[in-house]
C-alpha cells in the first residue's frame, strides 16, 4: 500500500512538472530571430490565411500582464537593474517575464507542497521557495557567466595584443576577438562593436561592458585602455603585463578554492541538512515531528534552529571567502 502511494505521488509531481513546462513555454515562447520571422510570414498562403481568435486573446492577455507589471510593480530603477541582471546572467527575459515566471513558480510550489502534506504551513513554505528560487538561479547563471568570462579573458586580452602588433586598430582588435572567442566573451564583444558602430565612444562602450560584467580582471583591463588613450603610450605593452596579473590571480584563486572546497561544503550541510531532515521525518511520521509547528515550544525551538542555522552559515561562508 505505502509502495502504491509513493509511486502515485511520484507520477503527480511528474505530471505537475510536465504542466509548469507546457505553461512557462505558452508564456514565453517567442521566435528571437529575423529569418524566423521572414519564414513564417512568407510561408503563409494569402488565400487560406485565417485568423485565430482564441491566440489573438491569449497574446492579447500575457502582453496586458506584462505591462500591469512594469507599471504597477517594476518603477524605473528596479527595471534598470533587473535588465542588468538579467544581462549578466545572459537570459533572454525581459524584467516584466521574469517577475510574471516569479508569481507563477511560488503559486504552483505553494499548491504543490499543500497537496503533498495536506498542511497549510507548507504553502507559505512552498510559496518562499518558489519566490526565492528564480532569485538563485539568476544569481547562479551571473557567477557561472562572470567566472566563464574571467577564465577566457586572458586569453582574449592576447588576441588583442597579437592583433595590436600586427598593426590593427582597437576596434579591428576587438572583431578578431569576436571571430575567434567562445561564449560569453563573443557575444560581450559583438555587443561592444555594434554600440560603437550605433554612435558610441570607445569609452563609453567599454563601461558599459563593465556594468554588464563586474569583473575585477575587466576593470584592470579597461582601465588601462582608458589611461592609454587620454596620456598615450604602449597599448600592447600594458596589456602584456596586465595578462602577466591575470594569469598570477588566477592561479591563486584556483588554490584557494580548492584549499577552502571542505569548509563550503560543511556550510551548505549545516544550512540544508535540517530542512531535507525534517521534510523527510513529517512524510515518514508526521504526528511525531508535528507537534514542532503546533506548540509554542516547538515552534520556539524552530526559530531557534533556524536563526543559529544562518548564522552558522554566514560564518562559514564569510570565513572561507578570501579576497586575493
């Protein structure tokens, strides 16, 4: 009997995640290119082109959200940064898709977690979960991005130098960059090329590109450049020994992180072992760990843990971040 719920309970969560995807793709699919578009419109035959209503009102409808949202909930400021963020993280959503994706996964987490315990404590849960995890996952695909453009920077700032000497200017530099780069340094590099094409000064082109990319190794490099370019000088020589700093520092940081893996490691389990712990003790035996969110006491203990948890934490986290 218990093998017969377990395994209807695994084929409802699947069937739920099955729907979220069908739903998050009826929201945000969209043809990004030109030929796409060029194909669609002329592959349609003038004579038996008809008119479907019930798309016309569903786009109708996501793009009457979209715009309730940037007014009422997105001001100016906040949808400058989270199109910055969202840059950064190299995701092709505007700030308006992102924060309607936000309400639909706490939604769907909250019923979900309210289906499986039958408790209304876990759709506040279910609820945070769901409005944190777009925030993470945003945050995770910024530092994998930044950390993909910082491993090929050197490389990159070498193909610059090389194209230098050979007597290129900046800008010819810096299509060789994109014609010989990998993701994200291409794209980042494309995009430079085409705001100095639009009517952008190289310096302003190249802040911009730091805004996108906080990168420490970056600013060194578009300082430099900068600096050149007001006083004169070497261009190719200061880059040289800029690779030269690059290439030290990442050395170091490579060491670090390897020296400092088992005290994150021991961080992320005092921060998730209680929680996948407790989850799975109510679903094996929820009168026993019940009384925790009904007694005074119990939900005492609760905050106690939780606010020592983060604390741990952040402690450890603070310990094993060492600035190089």
């Amino acid at each position: 009997m218990a093998a017969l719920i377990y395994l209807l309970l695994f084929f409802f969560l699947l069937t739920a995640v099955f729907f979220f995807w069908f739903i998050f793709k009826l929201v945000f699919r969209s043809k990004n290119t030109l030929q796409d578009r060029m194909q669609h419109y002329l592959a349609i035959n003038e004579e038996k082109a008809s008119v479907d209503i019930v798309k016309v009102k569903q786009f109708s409808f996501i793009n009457l959200m979209k715009e309730k949202i940037q007014k009422q909930v997105l001001t100016k400021e906040k949808n400058t940064k989270l199109e910055t963020k969202l840059a950064r993280a190299g995701l092709p959503l505007k700030p308006e898709e992102y924060i309607l994706f936000q309400w639909i996964l706490t939604a769907f987490l909250g019923g979900v977690f309210y289906l499986i315990t039958g408790n209304w404590f876990f759709i506040l849960l279910g609820g945070s979960i769901g409005f944190v995890l777009p925030k993470w996952f945003l945050r995770k695909k910024q530092r994998e991005r930044v950390t993909k453009f910082n491993e090929g920077l050197a490389d990159m700032i070498t193909t610059i130098v090389g194209s230098l000497r050979a007597g290129f200017s900046f800008p010819q530099a810096l299509k060789s960059v994109v014609e010989e780069a990998a993701s994200p340094i291409k794209e980042e590099m494309d995009f430079v090329l085409k705001e100095m094409q639009y009517g952008k000064s190289i310096e302003d082109a190249l802040n911009d590109l730091k805004e996108r990319m906080p990168s420490d190794d970056l600013d060194l490099m578009i300082q430099a450049i900068l600096i050149q370019r007001q006083v004169g000088g070497n261009l190719a020589t200061v880059l040289d020994k800029i690779v030269e700093t690059i290439r030290d520092r990442t050395k170091i940081h490579r060491q670090i992180s390897t020296l400092t893996a088992q005290g994150r490691l021991s961080g992320y389990v005092i921060a998730l072992l209680p929680v996948f712990l407790g989850m799975f003790l109510y679903m094996i035996q929820p009168d026993y760990i019940g009384t925790l969110f009904h007694h005074p006491i119990g939900i005492t203990l609760l905050a106690a843990g939780l606010v020592s948890g983060i604390i741990g934490f952040l402690l450890i986290k603070k310990i094993t971040n060492i600035e190089v």
